[in-house]
C-alpha cells in the first residue's frame, strides 16, 4: 500500500532540505521540478502592484469569518437600495461567493490542531500550502461538479484572486522592500501551482483508493509537510485521509450552501497513535513548546518574520492589514490591538 509514499523517502540528498526562505525572499527554495508553472492555470487576473510606501495606521478595517456575511437591516440593505448600487449583479455576487469561499477556507487551515498535533512547520511556505490546500479542495468543486459549468471556471479564479490578495498582505507582513513584492508574488504562485497541480495529480488514479491515497500523501509530504524526515507515512497519510474525506464533503455539498460559503469543514486529522514505518508508536522527543521556539528561530534565521498567534485566548485571531502590519482582534467583542493579547 506504501510503496509510493516511501518512494518518495528514497535518498536522502540535499535536494530534499527545503529552503524556506531565499535571501530575504518569502517561501523560496526549491520548486519541485516536476511542475513547471502553467500560464493562467487558475487565475487569469492575478494582482500586480507598483512601488509605494507603507503607512502603520490603526487596523479599521476588520478580518470577516465565513459565518458573519450577513448584512444588518437597515436603509442601505434594503433590496431596492442594493439593486440600485449594483449589489446583485453579476460580478458583485461573483465577488462576494468568492470572498465568503475563501474566508471559509482560511478558517479552517488556522486550525491550532493542524501545527500542535500535525507538526506543519509556521513558516510562510508551509502555512501558505495549507491554505491552498484547502483553497484547492473548493477549486475541485466548482471545475469538476456538474452544476458548475463556466460560471465555476469564473468563480473559481475569483476564488484565486482572493487568495492572491491575502498572500500579498502575508509577503508584506515579512517586512520586505515593496519594490520586490510582486518578485516574491511571482515566487510564491510557482510553488502553489506546482502543488496544486500535484494534488490533481493524485486524483487521476481511479482505479484504486489505496493508490490515490498514498499518491496524494507522496505530494502532502512533499509540498505541505515540507519533506520533513521526521514524520512516518501514517502520520503523512492521516492528513491524506481527512483531504479525501473533505473533497468528498465539499463535492456533495448542496448549491445553495456551497455558493454561500457555508462549508461544514470536518474537524483536523486525529494524529494521536500514529505509528512508525516499523510499527512501533511514533513519539516526538521535543515538546510543542521547543517545536514552537525552534521554529520561531528558523524563520528569523532565513529573514523571515515569525506570525505569532500561538496559544491566543479564546474569541482572539491573527489579522494583517492591507499594508503588512500584524495586529490581533477578537471575533465577538470586535476589538482590535496592535499588542498580542493575554490570558
């Protein structure tokens, strides 16, 4: 059953240690060779930027959750109003289902379980392909459902546009020189396409689940986990599992939920018990604590800047402004604070 995925172990060379960062760039290093990037794959509008300064101003505008597109009664909600201001149009609706897709996904990949008990590095490169991860299970629905048609193929590069915009303000949370941003854009879609073409790559062997699963875990190991030695096949292969289990969710989901951004995201891989290659039960010698700083020490080695929303109190989340400022602000209350806040 394993043969693929421990293929993939096979020899140990340089060309497997992962660099996340090159120089000052963000989630560099090495692109697998076996996926040259596609011109417009996905989206054909990916954002280009000119050079400018970036202002620290208070954050005024609030990161929104799936849950919370709905729009509060009022003169400026009502029907009339919102057909007159072009609210319902089509590339409105376009925009927003987009939008509400991908803040669903962006949700579910901040999951504290998928970096304490997944043991997915918080860098850049490794947080990102999380995140396209999931972004790629909703891109499968809207190519491959038969209802989606060619309003799926629009919606799902608005669907990459919006993640184009949320990884720029990540490039930018890295304190980088604005002149090099969009070199660093460029960098980051090559290796997002190249593991998501690898993702799709896994799905064509319909002769066999067995096959699709270890090929599909060969291509997490390599482009999520970051060829990390450390982690046996059952660990890589949980994750594997719960991606199967979300596309197949994802797939069968009613319309009227799915355009709506309401997608009941399952919970993270159970990765208690995992097993060795041998057999034995897989124990990590080094506590979340040291994984934590020990990672914080690699990102700011390579000249990264570590994104901290480790052990935030309940109803706190990590935003970043359009500009690449970190600040933190609690879903309920509203309230927003450049400062991490405290238990």
């Amino acid at each position: 059953m394993r043969a693929v995925l421990l293929a993939h172990r096979i020899g140990r060379s340089s060309q497997h240690a992962v660099e996340l960062f090159s120089g000052n760039g963000v989630g560099g290093g090495v692109v697998n060779s076996q996926c040259s990037v596609p011109v417009r794959l996905f989206s054909t509008s990916s954002p280009r930027l000119d050079a400018k300064s970036t202002k620290e101003k208070s954050p005024d505008k609030k990161p929104v959750n799936a849950k919370e597109w709905t729009l509060e009664k009022s003169f400026w909600t009502h029907p009339f109003v919102l057909r007159m201001l072009g609210y319902f149009g089509a590339e409105s609706t376009r925009i927003r289902r987009s939008e509400a897709l991908f803040f669903s996904c962006r949700d579910q990949a901040n999951k504290p379980a998928f970096f304490k008990h997944g043991k997915i590095r918080r860098d850049f490169r490794s947080r990102h392909m999380l995140l396209s991860l999931h972004v790629w299970i909703i891109h499968r629905r809207l190519i491959h459902h038969e209802s989606s048609g060619e309003y799926g193929k629009l919606l799902q590069e608005a669907l990459f546009d919006r993640l184009w915009d949320d990884t720029l303000t990540r490039i930018r949370a890295q304190n980088l020189a604005e002149l090099t941003v969009n070199s660093h854009l460029n960098n980051v879609q090559k290796y997002t396409f190249a593991g998501c073409m690898s993702f799709d790559h896994s799905q064509t062997f319909d002769e066999s689940d067995e096959k699709r699963l270890d090929e599909l875990g060969g291509s997490l190991w390599r482009d999520v986990f970051l060829r990390n030695e450390k982690l046996p096949v059952d660990h890589v292969l949980r994750l594997a599992s719960y991606v199967q289990r979300e596309r197949e969710m994802v797939m069968n989901l009613p319309e009227e939920l799915f355009l709506d951004g309401r997608i009941p995201w399952g919970a993270p891989p159970d990765w208690r018990n995992v097993k060795t290659d041998e057999g034995f039960d897989f124990k990590d010698d080094e506590s979340e604590q040291e994984m934590i700083i020990r990672q914080k020490e690699e990102v700011e080695k390579s000249g990264g800047v570590f994104l901290d929303d480790v052990d935030l109190p309940e109803g706190w989340s990590l935003a970043i402004t359009e500009e690449g400022k970190v600040y933190y602000w609690n879903t309920e209350t509203r309230e927003s604070r450049w400062e991490k806040p405290e238990e």
